[in-house]
C-alpha cells in the first residue's frame, strides 16, 4: 500500500528542522527524510536514541568524516560512507562543503546565529514580506536557542583581543553563539534538564568542524526535532531522496506529490505520497534536487528561473600559519569577526581553531605544529552571480569570483595581514564555501524568482523551499539565522493556509447537514 503524508519535510538542518517543529506543534502530519544518520553525542544518547552513527571523531575521522566527493566532471557522486560526515563538491570556479546527518549543517556550524550584514535585507524581495516582519523571527529564534555574544567574563582562551598581534588586528564585536557555556569558566559540567537530557558545559577544546560531542554546541536534533518527535513529528534516517515527481491531477484524497528515495538502512527504493513538500535539503542539495527532478526524472516542470542566482557567501578558507607561542587549539571554534587595523575592506575575517585533533592518530610533531596554527575564514556576502545546471546529466555549478568584487578584497586583505603579522596564509586557488545561498531564490513573481513569500514554488502548488536556496541574496555573515527564520515563515504561512482551509471545509459541512435537516 501507497504511504501518504500531510507534510513531508526533505533535510533536518536549519531549513527542515524549525519548519518541522512548529508543523507538528500545530498538530499537522509531519514526516522527515534525512540522508544522513543520527549522530553519537552526549544528549542523543540520553534520550535513547538508538542507531547513532559516530562523529569524525578520533580515528573516526579517516572512516566516518568523508560521506561522497561529488564533481560536475563527475555524473554520480563517489560515495565514501554512506553514513559519512561531509560531502565535498568540486564545481567550476568554486568549491561547497556540506554536512550529513540528523540535524543538517547545526554539527559543523560554529554556532554563530547573526542577522544579515545588509541592512534592510528583506525590503522590496516580494510585497508581502520585509524586514520588519521578519525580525519577529530573529527575535524568538535568539531567546529559544539562548544565543548570546560571549563577554570577557566567559574567559575564553584565544579571543581576537588576546591575540591581535600587539593591536594590528581590530576586533568587530562579538555576534551571538547558540552554545552552553561554564557558569564557573574553566571548569565545564553535565547539565541534565527536566526531560533527562544531558549535556556538557563548553570545554573550549572539541566543538568545531567535527561536531560536539558532549553537546556543548547547541545543534538542532536535540534541541529542536527532538521535542518535536514529542509532538507527533515522524523521522526517517538514511532516507536519501532521489526525485520528485508531481502527481496530475492529484488523488482523490489531495496527494499531490510523489517522493521517491533509497533507503540506505535496508539498501532499497521507496516511495512516499504528500501533499506539501518542503524542501529543505541545503543551498546546494536542494537545487540539485529539483534540477534532476524537472530535467533527469522528467518529474517537475516549469520553474525557469530555477539555478539562478547562486552564490557563496563570499566564502574563503586558508590554513593560517602563525607559528603562535600559544596553544591555538583552545577556545571556541571560530573567535569573533576582525579585519586588519585601519582596513578600508568590507570583509570580515575569523580565526578558526584547529579542534578535535588530540584524538586522532597522527605523529605528536604533527599534533604539536597543529595546535600553533589555524585556519583563517573570510567572507562578506558576493553578488550571487553563479548558475547551477543540468549538463548532459551532470550537476554543474559555474562561478566566477571575477564577478563578485569581494573576493578582490579579501585578497588584499589577506596580503595585508600577512604583511602587516609576519605570517603566511595557504589558500586553494578557487574558493571554498559552506554557505551556498540561492538558486531558487525568492522573488515577486515567476519572472525573477522560483518561490514566493511564502515559500511555495510559483508555477508547482504545494512544493516548498524552506532552507538557503531561496534566500534572495547573500546574507554576508553567517547564514544560520537567517535561513531558520525564513522556514519559521513558511511554516508559519502554511500552518495558517491549512487553518483556513480545515476551518473552511468544517464550515461546508455543518452547512450542508444544517441543509439536510
């Protein structure tokens, strides 16, 4: 027999996870499926979850830390492990990291939840939506993660004031962080709330780009999917979407879509029937999703502006050699946003520490050269000038840091601090993001964008897109935020159209039996 959903979510990271929540907290059929598998940690196992897959932690980095390397060489992902931690893409100009598992990108992210560097980033996207509608959002995101900016009172070790090179380097202020942090610094303890779950104060040692596995980073399987499942939300692992198809017309009890996936658990092909999709698979699986779904599976049709507008972000990674005095590696993940003293540059620029190694096997010379070095982050949001396609099968991006003027300053900025710091920076000829943002974008109508104000695909009733594929533009901090209070919107939007029309049809009914007597 056919399964059949009311909502079914595609991806568990900040564009599935806050839509799924608020759906199945207004009492609607919610059904996720998420590629990857539920992650080992502190809090997940004191909920009881069963079939935890390990982080890359230790000696699981080499196993568990690739999931697949995909190419637009390439017409199939390679894949590693399918319950891998990262997925590498290699595209034409650029390069996109991203994450696998329950919980989306919320275990790589440095827990940074900021509102969009642009000003009036929302204003003249669609008439229905602005900046000041959306700041709700913001708000209430902020107070339900307990996101804060960290103080000189949380005494962390390696802050940007710590080491600035004597003043060279210029501290931009502290953005909020979704982590739990000591109540006596230095000293991290378990937590447990009233439900059991437990979780470990920040140790300033092991939260970064390998995940969290005491906890300390706020990520969204425990913290927002999990209360859910309390509430009725259904989720389904190592369930790897393959195509949508769009049902014409629609069956006689409203499905509108079918959804066909692998099941990675039980190596076999499925499929589900609903009658809302929200896809919410990230900035770049998303695209990649309905590209293959209107151009391979011949499943979807329409969306012509459907690819447009890609962008990173403005992301650029390089290995920092400091040869520091100090141990590096202790701190948070990511230190607060800097730019060189006196820097005419709109970039903002991070130091990332070079986390979780203690446990990985490797020569203690190595592990020593490590710990006095870091990984420089820059970004300031790009011009959204890449395209996405379907080439002969094969998932294309193309980009061209030409095109996006910031890429130009975060080049003199990074000479500027080599100079100015006596260091050396080591980058990879094209850019690396882990902020792919757009391609189907929002917009006032089918003519400039793929969705609406409310999320809702123009010209496929019912197909949503929830997650940093529909965000306008390059937001130029970091995205989190951003992308968790655009799906509140579209699961807010949906939840009240479902009202109406339950309301509407309940009407109808005690119209008609009223009639009948």
């Amino acid at each position: 027999m056919q399964r059949k959903v009311e909502v079914l979510i595609i991806g568990s990271g900040f564009g599935g996870a806050i839509a799924a929540r608020r759906l199945a907290e207004a009492g609607r059929d919610v059904l996720v499926l998420e590629r990857g598998p539920w992650r080992d940690t502190v809090p997940n196992r004191s909920l009881g979850l069963k079939n935890l897959a390990p982080l890359p932690q230790g000696a699981k980095a080499y196993t568990h830390g690739l999931r697949c390397i995909g190419s637009h060489r390439l017409k199939h992902d390679i894949v590693l492990n399918k319950k891998g931690f990262i997925e590498a893409y290699q595209g034409d100009g650029i390069n996109v990291i991203c994450s696998s598992g329950v919980g989306g990108g919320s275990h790589v992210y440095a827990g940074f939840m900021d509102r969009p560097l642009v000003p009036g980033y929302w204003d003249h996207r669609h008439p229905e939506l602005c900046s000041a509608d959306m700041e709700r959002y913001y708000e209430e995101l902020l107070a339900t993660y307990n996101a804060r900016p960290l103080t000189p009172a949380d005494q962390v070790p390696n802050s940007i004031e710590q080491t600035n090179y004597d003043g060279t380097l210029n501290c931009l202020g502290h953005p909020s962080v979704a982590f739990l942090m000591p109540e006596n610094p230095g000293q991290p303890c378990k937590r447990v709330d009233g439900n059991g779950m437990e979780r470990w104060e920040c140790d300033m040692k092991n939260n970064s780009f390998l995940g969290s596995p005491s906890g300390a980073k706020t990520t969204l399987d425990f913290s927002t999917l999990w209360p859910a499942m309390r509430n009725g939300l259904k989720i389904e692992a190592l369930c790897e979407v393959t195509a949508i198809h769009r049902l014409k017309p629609p069956t006689i009890d409203g499905m509108r879509y079918e959804v066909r996936y692998r099941d990675h658990g039980n190596n076999s092909q499925d499929s589900i029937q609903a009658e809302h999709v929200i896809l919410a698979a990230g900035g770049l699986g998303s695209v990649r999703l309905l590209l293959k779904s209107r151009d391979v599976a011949q499943g979807l049709q329409g969306m012509p502006r459907l690819g447009m507008r890609f962008g990173g972000n403005g992301d650029y990674f390089g290995l920092w050699k400091e040869n520091s005095r100090k141990d590096l590696s202790k701190g948070m993940p990511i230190g607060s946003p800097f730019r060189l003293k006196d820097s005419q540059n709109n970039v903002l620029v991070l130091r990332a520490s070079i986390q979780g190694i203690d446990a990985i096997p490797m020569p203690p010379l190595l592990k020593g050269w490590l710990r006095k070095q870091s990984v420089i982050i820059a970004f300031g949001g790009d011009y959204n000038t890449g395209t996405m396609a379907m080439h002969k099968g094969r998932f294309k991006i193309t980009y061209k840091t030409s095109e996006n003027p910031i890429y130009q300053q975060i080049g003199d900025e990074m000479t500027n601090i080599q100079r100015a710091t006596g260091t050396k920076v080591y980058a990879p000829r094209n850019p690396v993001t882990v902020h792919p943002v757009g391609g189907a974008c929002l917009g006032a109508s089918i003519a400039d964008g793929v969705v609406g104000a409310n999320g809702e695909v123009f010209d496929n009733p019912g197909l949503f897109v929830a997650d940093a594929a529909a965000l306008p533009a390059s937001p130029g901090g970091a995205p989190s935020l951003t992308i968790a209070a655009w799906s509140a919107n579209v699961a807010d939007r949906l939840i009240a159209s479902l009202k109406a029309r339950d309301e509407k049809a309940a009407a109808s009914c005690h119209s008609a039996s009223t009639t009948a007597v």
